[in-house]
C-alpha cells in the first residue's frame, strides 16, 4: 500500500515493514528500500503502480525497530496519564 503524507513524499507499507522512495526505473516502475537501511537492511521492493513486482532480500530486524511505533505508544501513554488525573 503506497502511502502519501502531508507533506508529498510518499511510503510503501507491507504489513508492518516501512519502505521509503528511493527511486523510479526507466520503464516507469518505482523501486523502494527498507525504511530501516541503517540495520543493514537490504530489502527493497519494486512496484508497478499499485502492485508489488519483486521484493528482494529478507529483514534483518523484526518491524518493531520503526521509531514511528514507538512514538504512538509513548502518546498513548501519556494520554492516558492526562485522562486519570
Ligand atoms: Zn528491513
């Protein structure tokens, strides 16, 4: 599923993996690469519109490692600290 935020760039979500834009080939189809690169992540995965093509290489790392989902469940944490005061 290919996700666009507010602010133009756009992801690619499989399941709980994150994939960031790394480029589009020269027959149009846009090729992604783990979010989580800094773990010596080699993943990436080529789409074509809204089809997954290939993906290439296994995860090293357990999708829990995105900071994004740790964020949520800080914020959720301490909403509901606000609510039981
Ligand atoms: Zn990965």
């Amino acid at each position: 599923m290919i996700i666009e935020k507010p602010n133009g760039k756009r992801y690619l979500k499989i399941g709980d993996y994150r994939f960031s834009y790394h480029k589009t080939l020269r027959d149009g189809r846009v090729r992604w690469k783990c979010s989580s690169s800094r773990q010596s992540c080699k993943v990436y995965v080529i789409t074509d519109g809204d089809d997954i093509v290939s993906m290439v290489h296994e995860h090293t790392h357990s999708p829990a490692v995105h900071r994004t989902k740790k964020n949520v469940k800080q914020a959720t944490k301490n909403n509901k600290k606000i609510f039981s005061e």
